[in-house]
C-alpha cells in the first residue's frame, strides 16, 4: 500500500467531504456513554433513566459508522449522496454490523480483563493494551467494511475482517501507531502549556482534570479521520488479495 497517497487521499475526502465530518461525529455518540455514567454513578435513579438513552447512542453511533464507511467509498468512485440516503443504506445494515461487531466486543472484554487482573503491573501492559486494541479496532472496522462496501452478510464479514487484520497486521500497526503517536505529542504539548503557566501537570478545572480530558477530546477528533485512512486501507488490501466471501460476492453480481 502506498502511504503518501492513502494519506493524501484521506486528507482530500475529510476537506472536501461535510458528510464524513457528519457520520464522523455522530459515530462518536457512543463514546459519551462511559464519561456519563461515570459522572451519574452516585445517583441510580439517574442511570435507570440513562441506560435506554445509552442504547440509543450506541444504535445511532453504529449506523453512523456504517455510514461513515459508505461515504468514503462512494467518495472514493466519485459520487456524492445525501445525508439520507447514506443513512438508509447503513439503517437497512445496522443488524449485520452490530453483529459483526460482537466477536470484537468479546475480545475487548477478555483483553480488559487480562490486561486488569493479570498484567496489571506488568512493564508490557501498555504496549499489549496497544498491540490487542489496534487489532480489535481493525477487525471491526474490516468487518463492516465488508458489509457496508461489498455486501456481504454479518458472519461472512467478521471472518473477512479477521483475514484482513491478520494479513496485514504490521501495516496497521503503522497506521494506528502513527495515531498514537500524534496523540501522545498533542498531549504534551498540553502539558508542557500547563507547566509554561504555572500550573501542575494535574490541573483541574471544576474538578475535571486538564491532562486526561485533553487525552479524551484528542481520541475524538483522530478516531475518525483514522477511520477514513482504515477504510481506504480496506480498498486497497482487498485489491491485493482476493478473499473468499468478496470474491463470490462480487462473480454473484
């Protein structure tokens, strides 16, 4: 895969693409769940009420995934749709990429896990938190991909997307460490404003801490132009590689 132009051709879709700046961020709906509940944990009435309104974030967070994904690639052929037809094509997906997604979820649970009762405080956890939730988010990201892109059903796809993730495990590796790595740089350049003005790299402001809100917001704003990038990235490995279940989609149309 040839970088620079990936890149050049992530940049040029997110300039000149509202939708992708639309379907980018309301796929982030989902993101607010876990920050709410948090600030709502004291108070159980607050989350009974919260817990449909959390369902609805997820279900709209999930079409406008989806959405995102087939804006890009229309995008990619030359073409631009509406707001509403991007939104029915994902809506009439929704099922298959929730469901390609549960094998994702499952692996984030038992990396969670290892990660909190295992590895603790071991000198790898971080590096295994990175390795483990840049293949999770590939494989994902394949998955509906596959469905969003080339149509094909919910168990079909996770199979494609793992394939996808697997054979090109290193080159995602390079994407999602590139993100990484912007976001580590951001955050310090918060920190070292924070020390220039005299302030504790600690800093709270109304209790809310500086350091770790910055972290947050700057996972916002790159997830999705990070999307962009793996979804072009998708185009291409499919390109290079036949794989089974878009090879017999595609000699079916």
């Amino acid at each position: 895969m040839n970088y620079i132009q990936t890149i050049e051709d992530t940049i040029r879709i997110i300039r000149t693409t509202k939708l992708v700046w639309v379907f980018g961020f309301l796929s982030l709906l989902g993101t607010l769940n876990q920050p709410l509940l948090q600030l709502l944990r004291s108070d159980s009435l607050l989350i009974c009420i919260y817990l449909p309104v959390s369902f609805a974030f997820l279900y709209f967070s999930f079409i406008a995934g989806g959405g995102l994904i087939y804006v890009i690639y229309q995008k990619t052929l030359g073409r631009d749709l509406s707001f509403s037809d991007v939104w029915l094509r994902s809506k009439s997906k929704i099922f298959s990429v929730i469901g390609s997604s549960i094998p994702g979820i499952i692996l984030a649970i038992i990396v969670y896990m290892v990660l909190t009762y295992v590895l603790q405080n071991s000198p790898f956890f971080w590096i295994i938190g990175f390795i483990a939730g840049s293949f999770i988010g590939s494989f994902f990201t394949f998955s509906a991909c596959a469905i969003m892109i080339n149509d094909v059903k919910a168990g079909a796809a996770i199979w494609t997307g793992f394939l996808i993730a697997v054979n090109n495990f290193f080159r995602v590796l390079i994407i999602t460490g590139t993100v990484y790595l912007i976001r580590l740089l951001l955050t310090g350049l918060v920190l070292i404003i924070l020390l220039l003005f005299g302030y504790p790299t600690n800093q709270s402001i109304m209790g809310i801490p500086v350091a770790q809100t910055a972290v947050w917001v700057f996972y916002l704003v790159l997830i999705f132009p990070a999307s962009v990038f793996l979804t072009l990235g998708y185009l291409r490995f499919t390109e290079e590689i036949s794989y089974p279940a878009l090879s017999i989609k595609q000699n079916a149309a």
